[in-house]
C-alpha cells in the first residue's frame, strides 16, 4: 500500500518534472528568453513585481502622512524629496507600485477575457451575430475610450463617489478590449480554414472543443500579446483617470502621485523629485510590457525571427 | 522596353493578396456597402445619444437640481428658484414619459441647443464648443498626419535593414517614447524645452502681442507655440506606425511575389517599393483607429500646455461638475470621432474591393 503511494508520488514528480523541463524547453519559452529584448523586459517586469508586493513593508515612512517639512529636495533621509504637502515621495512610490501594477494587470486579464469571447464568437456564430459583435468592436474601437472615463467618471463625482479601483478596471476593461477582439476575430477566421480543423469536423469532434482545444491554442501567443497591449492600456489608463482627477485620489499609486504633482505644477516650480520618479516609472513599466511583446510577436509570427 | 518593368510591377502589386483570388472584382461605386456602413454609423450615433441620455437620470435627484445646487453652492447671485424651472425645462425634465422627453431632448440637440454652461455661466455649451475645436482639431489632424508619414517611412528603413543597429535603434527608440502617457511627455519637454531652455513659449495658442486673424505674424506665433504640443503627440504615436510597417515589410519582403520580381531582375529599388506598398495597406486601414488615439493625446496634453482646446474645457467643466459642457464635449468627441471614421470606411469602400467583403 505505502509502497504503491511512494511509486504514486515518484510518477508525480516525474511527470512534474516532465512538465517542468517541457515548459522551459518549449519554443515559447526559449523565444522569450532567447530574444534579449524581452529578457530585459522580463526582468524589469520581475523587479517591479517584487517592488509591487514588498513595497509597502520596504518604505520608510507612511506614503500618505504629512509629517516633514514641504519640497524637500532629495537628501539620505528622503532619497526623492517631499512633496508640497510634507509626505515623502520614496514611500509614496514603494507603496504605488503595487496597486499601479494590479490594475494593469487585472486590466489585461478582463479586457483580454473578454477580446478572446467577443474574437472568437464573432468568428465562429452565425452571420448576424458575428456582425453585430464585429459593429459593435468597431464602436469601441473608435471612440477615445478618454471621453468614456470623462463621462462616467464626472457622474460618479456627482454622486460623491470617486472611481474606485473596482470602478476603474471596469471601466479601462470596457473601452479596451475591442482592439484585441478585432485581431483575435481575424487570426480565428484564419486558424478555422486550416485542413487540421476541418478534419476534426469531419472525426466528429465538437465544435467547443475544437474551439477550446485546438484554436484557442494556436491563438496563444496572439491571446498572450493582447494581454501586455492591454496591461499598457490599464496602466495608460490609470494615468488617465487620476490625471483628470475622476480617480481615487486619496489612495497612493503612481497616477495619484502625479497627479499631486502635476495640480501643483511641479513641472514649472522645478520640484523634480516630486514628479520625476512616478513618470519614469509608469513610462518604464509600459516600455517593459512593449520589450516582452517583441519576444511573443517572434512566437506568433515566425518570420521576423533572427536566424 | 524602358517602361517594361513597371508594367509587370504594377501587375504584380495588383494581384499579390492570397484573397484575391476567391473575390470578385465590382468596378464602380459599392453602393451595399456604403449602405450598410451608413445605417451602422446611425445606429452607433443614436446609441451615443441615448447613452449621453440616461446617464443623467441615473444621477440621485435630476441634473437640473445637481446643476442648480452647484451653482447656488458657487454663489452665483443671479440665481432664482424661477430658473431651477428653466432648467428643467432645458433639460427637457417633466413628469412626461421618458420616450418623450427623449424626443424633446432630440429636438434640441439638433437645433444646436446643448445647454447652458455653469463654469462658463451664462455663455452656451455650443459656442465654448465652437471656438475651442478648431485648435484641437488643427493639433489632431497636423500631429496624426505626420506622424503617419515619418512612421512609415521610419518603419520602412528599419524594416529593409531588420536587425541591424539602425532597425534596433529606430524600433526601441519610437517605442520608448511611446510607452509615455501624451501628458508626461508633454510636461517633461516643457520642463526641458521652455522652462530649462527657454526655446519654446511655456504655453497658449499664440503670443499676447499678435492680433488673431490671417495675418503673418499670427500665423507664425501659431505655428512657434504649436511645436511642442505636436511634438508631444508624434513621439507619443510614431511608435505603432514604425512597428507596424516593419512587421508587414518583412514577411512582405518574403514573400512568392517578391521572389518572383528578384527573379525577373527587378533593381533592388523596385523591389523594395512593391514591398513597401503592400506593407502600407494595413497601416492605411489604421489610420481611422490612431485618430482616436491622437484625440485621446491631445485631450490630455492641452491643459499643460493651456492651449485653448476641448481638452482645457474639459478639466475645467470636471473640476467644476459642469455636466452640460461636459455631455456636450462627449458628444462633440463621438460625433467627430464617427464621422471621421465613416468617411474613411466610405473612401476604403471605395478604394479596395476587399474591404467590402471583409467587412460584409
């Protein structure tokens, strides 16, 4: 019996093994760590999640106290100044990593979600749905999803309310998932017409699971690049609804940290530390998510692979 | 014999596509398809209509009674009771069914009635409008149609020297910029380029000391205080043109039809203009999308720059929570945004039969 488990759990890990060493030998990965630009992307991105999740524990003093003296240039107990209102930049950042990255990320996940829904029903459903989802992608695709924010984020004010978190990544999910639909609707229209597929029709095989099994598959790499174009977007995206000032802005992230600095004009007092570092650090964690996707656009598009 | 290759090259770029074999050719003018397009664009429009619509009465009390508060709350001493009514009445608010105030709230929008403005009390939403769009449509138009000429070009370049240093330069650099919100990058030249280096006017549309109307030096200061804030938006949007031409120039350059004309002889020039032109198509059909873009850029980017546009109009009415300019900026945004888009359609239609069965 004890036997059995012990050769049990030795299959286990085997096949765990197995899977492990697939994994890193599979072309995705070695692609993604072969292409220089998307290993610095990779480990920027792992530096920012270290940061994202210890960096509340790692700040010096609360990011939101107004506790020191105001604009502060940088010093060894300020390593990036105070602000206009006597909190410490450094902590503001630390902490704002974090909440800056979530939303990007859960941006990414439902707005990709739901391209890969709307992509794959319109290629797949009858003419008349698969035009109204392809009419309505469109809609989306044109409108600034800026004015969108605007809208919904002044009526929440006159509410009393400000955009939540919850509120912002519904918001930056519902204005950016068209572009993705349209490009995944395409590769599934053109993945659909391979002969592969059309002999499991004709096996038997259900059409879900040839949906699921075999071109949900082939799409990955697609699926995988809408996910850092979107996480970008709900980065952009937070920037933008702290910046017109329909945000949180009480909560510390990095668009609320500009936004402070950008309402007390520190771009023209010359309180550089103040309004610098968050900048940067937004423009840097979208220029990561760019660097990683020029390693998955080489997976799902072989030519401009380096040989 | 001098014009020989041209002609086979014109050939070639005619019939390259893998579709082109199954679509059927219509000369003339698509008339379906400029059917369907134009009862998409009158959906879409009245959606945005009706959507401008409700989100007011979704609001606890009515907005006449927000609107009213608010200016009651700033002070504003012409203000009676009697005028809470005449705002109802504006906003089309009365005990009548809602489908009819939505026809009277149609009615006034097409007469041009889109409120009165409480941050701008008691000029109309629609003149702010009028005189605010023409600066931010000179920005979208001038930043998005350079842009699209120096991305293509740039793509080009990189993409006949892929993986060279230059192709790496020019793709990291156009990204890196891109990866900036059109705001940050907006303030971080103003900071370098008129507050550090005072090359460039810290802001507005044109100097104090010019007179508006065409005469030269007004032109002149236009085009000297316009520098950075297009700047902003080309950096910010050159990024995608680049990509997107170089990751179609290269499989182009790949491709049966190329192998083909080297194989005629064709001179490595020729060569790479049918590549070029081939790679060009998908960034053309972009072009409709990035104005979205450009829009959402230069919105951001106005109130640094106090530049005069939508987008200074708009952080005020946020700020001020006033709701009439803030619905009618919505509006003004959608429509502009649609009609640009549907004029483009159209013209594709028009242009590229393949469009026309793609869409369907």
């Amino acid at each position: 019996m004890s036997m059995e488990a012990t050769v049990g759990s030795k299959i286990k890990k085997q096949s765990l093994f197995d899977a492990i060493s697939a994994f890193t030998h599979s072309t995705t990965i070695r692609l993604l760590l072969g292409n220089r630009k998307s290993k610095i992307g990779l480990v920027i991105l792992i530096a920012y999640i270290f940061i994202g999740i210890f960096g509340g524990l790692l700040s010096p003093y609360s990011p939101t106290a107004y506790e020191f003296a105001a604009n502060l240039p940088p010093s060894l107990a300020h390593p990036l100044g105070t602000t206009a209102y006597g909190q410490d930049v450094f902590s503001q950042i630390l902490t704002g990593i974090g909440p800056t990255l979530a939303v990007g990320f859960l941006t990414g996940i439902i707005a990709t979600g739901i391209s890969v829904l709307a992509g794959l029903s319109a290629g797949f459903s009858s003419e008349g749905v698969s035009s109204a989802i392809n009419a309505v992608t469109n809609v989306f695709l044109v409108i600034p999803g800026i004015v969108i924010i605007m809208l919904f984020g002044a009526f929440f004010l006159g509410d009393h309310t400000s955009l939540g978190y919850i509120a912002m990544i519904a918001i930056l999910s519902l204005t950016g998932w068209a572009w993705g639909a349209r490009t995944l609707r395409s590769q599934a229209l053109s993945t659909a017409k391979n002969d592969f597929i059309t002999s499991s029709l004709l096996i038997g095989e259900k059409r879900l699971s040839i949906i699921f099994r075999q071109i949900i598959r082939a799409m990955l790499p697609i699926i995988v690049s809408n996910f850092f174009f979107t996480a970008i977007y709900g980065v952009m995206g937070l920037t933008f609804v702290e910046y017109l000032g329909v945000g949180n802005l009480l909560e510390v992230n990095l668009g609320t940290t500009l936004y402070w600095a950008i309402n007390n004009q520190a771009y023209i007092t010359g309180e550089w530390w103040w309004i610098m570092p968050p900048s940067i650090l937004i423009s840097l964690l979208m220029f990561t998510f760019v660097l990683i996707n020029f390693g998955v656009d080489e997976i799902s598009n072989p030519s401009l692979r380096k040989y | 014999m001098a014009d020989y290759p041209q002609n086979i090259e014109s050939k070639i770029t005619g019939g390259n596509n893998e579709m082109s074999s199954n679509v059927r050719r219509k000369p003339g003018i698509p008339y379906v398809y400029i059917i369907k397009k134009t009862i998409t664009f009158i959906v879409v429009l009245f959606s945005a209509l009706t959507v401008n619509f409700i989100l007011p009465r979704l609001l606890p009390g009515n907005p006449a009674e927000v609107v009213y508060s608010t200016l009651v709350r700033e002070g504003a001493t012409s203000i009676s009771p009697a005028y809470l009514h005449q705002l109802e009445v504006e906003y089309g608010i009365s005990n009548a069914p809602i489908l009819v105030q939505y026809f009277h709230y149609l009615v006034a929008l097409f007469h041009g009635n889109l409120g009165v403005s409480l941050s701008y009390f008691p000029e109309p939403v629609s003149s702010i409008l009028l005189t605010a769009l023409p600066w931010t449509l000179y920005l979208v138009v001038t930043a998005t149609v350079i842009s699209f000429f120096m991305g293509n070009r740039l793509g080009r370049y990189a993409g006949l020297n892929r993986n060279a240093r230059k192709d790496v330069i020019i793709d990291i650099t156009t990204l890196f910029f891109q990866s900036f919100p059109a705001f940050v990058l907006g303030f971080i030249l103003l900071l370098i380029f008129s507050v550090e280096l005072p090359l460039f006017p810290i802001g507005e549309a044109y100097g104090r000391s010019v007179t508006p109307g065409l005469n030269f030096p007004f032109i002149v200061s236009v085009i000297y205080h316009s520098i950075l804030p297009l700047l902003t938006i080309i950096l910010t949007s050159l990024g995608g043109w680049v990509i997107g031409l170089r990751n179609n120039i290269i499989p182009s350059l790949n491709s049966d039809f190329i192998k083909f004309s080297r194989s005629l002889g064709f001179r490595k020039s020729q060569i790479n203009r049918i590549a070029y032109r081939n790679a060009l198509l998908p960034n053309l059909t972009g072009f409709a999308m990035s104005l979205g873009f450009s829009v959402t850029g230069v919105l951001l980017e106005e109130e640094i720059f106090s530049y005069p546009g939508i987008g200074l109009y708009m952080i005020t009415a946020i700020d001020s929570l006033d709701y009439p300019l803030i619905q009618g900026i919505f509006l003004l945004v959608i429509i502009a945004v649609l009609v640009a888009n549907f004029i483009v359609d159209i013209l594709y239609g028009i242009l590229d039969p393949r469009i026309r069965q793609e869409v369907g």
